[in-house]
C-alpha cells in the first residue's frame, strides 16, 4: 500500500512483485530531496548529484546506490543508497586531475576528488529489513537507507534522507567552508603526507605564513621519506 499523499506505486512504474527502478527512485529523490537542497545552498541539483559554490568552496552530495555487489556480499538490496558528502577547494592544486566544468565555467568535481569528504547518517529505524540479513555488523550501520525491491518504502527513505540533510549535513557544509575551522580540523588528524599537502595550502590561503612554511617543510620531508620507502621495496 502506498504512503499517503505520495505517489502509488503503479504511478511509480513499479508493482508489487517487481523491482523498482532508478528512474522511478529520480523521481521521489527531485521531488523530495532536491527542494531542500536549492533551498540549502545547492544551485545545480540533480536527481543523485549536486554542486554549491562558495566562494573557494564547493560543495558535492551525491546520492550513492550500493550497487549488485554490494548487495551479493551483505543482502542489502541493490537500490539502496550512501548519501556521500565532499567539500572541494579551489585553491588546493591536484597535480594531474582534470576536473570538469559545466556551461558557466565553474567546476564540478566528484564527491570522491573533494578534499574533505563525509556521509549522512540514517536514523530510520530499519530493523524491519535489515533482520534479514545474517551480519550483524551489516544490521547496525547507519549510512546507508535500504530501499525495498517493490519501492514500497521510497518515499519514507527520502524523506529521511532529507531530514538527515536539514539536521546534519546543512551545518557539515557550512563548518567545512570556513576555512580556519577546516584547517584546525585537518591539523587533529593523523600525520601524513594528504595532511600536510592540504594544511600547506590552507595556511597560505588564510595567510598563516609561519604555519605555511612548517606544513610545506613537512610535506618535502614526507614525500622524501615515502620515495624513499619505494625505492627500498
């Protein structure tokens, strides 16, 4: 039975005994998904992926199906979806990428090129479906919205994921676009070389000389080190 006021599932394209399908999902995610998103600092939306622009900030979500293999190994079903959250900087110079740019110049990176990257968390309760599977590693994650095969609970689980924007992932984007909280942010991780290329080019960007000048030493030395590693193996 479909949920009030959403679309049946015969209006869906979909019946009982059959899969729904990706257009089908499209459909439910522009219809209560991508409103939010215009209204949240997106200004190219699409049914999966979108794009903000901020200044030296842009902004990627992409919604992600798990996919048949995915599905083969743990039992979620394969329409069921990741919603993957990035921040690109335009002034962090990736050597040997080649971003693509839409009709107005601007940059489109994947979700996967950006230089912060996160995901939303699902706070359905979906132990209805996720019983069935028999890892119970895989019954407690909280990235991923199971989208039943019939489609039957689509719009509940994009409402969701709308939610989930509108609570976590609006206040993601806005932290991760200023910069010197970022910086801060990339500074309590682990060290490693991705740590200081990307700290280097955030402390110039503000204008923290000193700080520039000890994340770009830092980078050398690790990239010496890990060239070095190389040649030994």
């Amino acid at each position: 039975m479909p949920f009030a006021g959403s679309p049946s599932i015969r209006a869906l394209g979909c019946f009982a005994n059959c899969m729904i399908s990706s257009p089908d999902i499209d459909k439910v995610l522009k219809k209560h998904l991508s409103p939010i998103l215009r209204e949240n600092g997106f200004s190219k939306v699409g049914a999966r992926k979108s794009w903000g622009w901020h200044n030296h900030c842009i902004w990627v979500l992409n919604v992600r199906a798990v996919g048949s293999y995915f599905s083969n190994v743990t039992s979620w079903t394969p329409m069921s979806v990741c919603v993957w959250t990035g921040v690109f900087y335009d002034f962090i110079p990736d050597a040997g990428q080649s971003l693509k740019v839409d009709d107005k110049g601007r940059l489109i990176p994947e979700e996967w090129d950006c230089h912060i990257r996160s995901h939303l968390s699902c706070s359905l309760d979906q132990s209805i479906y996720t019983r069935r599977l028999s890892n119970p590693a895989e019954r407690r994650r909280k990235d991923i919205w199971w989208f039943e095969r019939d489609g039957s609970n689509v719009v509940e689980a994009v409402e969701s994921i709308a939610l989930s924007f509108v609570d976590e992932g609006k206040s993601w984007f806005e932290k991760h676009t200023d910069l010197e909280a970022t910086l801060g942010e990339i500074e309590g991780e682990s060290d490693c070389y991705n740590k200081y290329y990307r700290a280097k080019y955030f402390a110039k960007q503000l204008g923290f000389n000193e700080k520039y000048k000890i994340y770009a030493e830092l980078t050398d030395k690790e990239k010496v080190r890990i060239g070095s590693v190389g040649i030994l193996v």
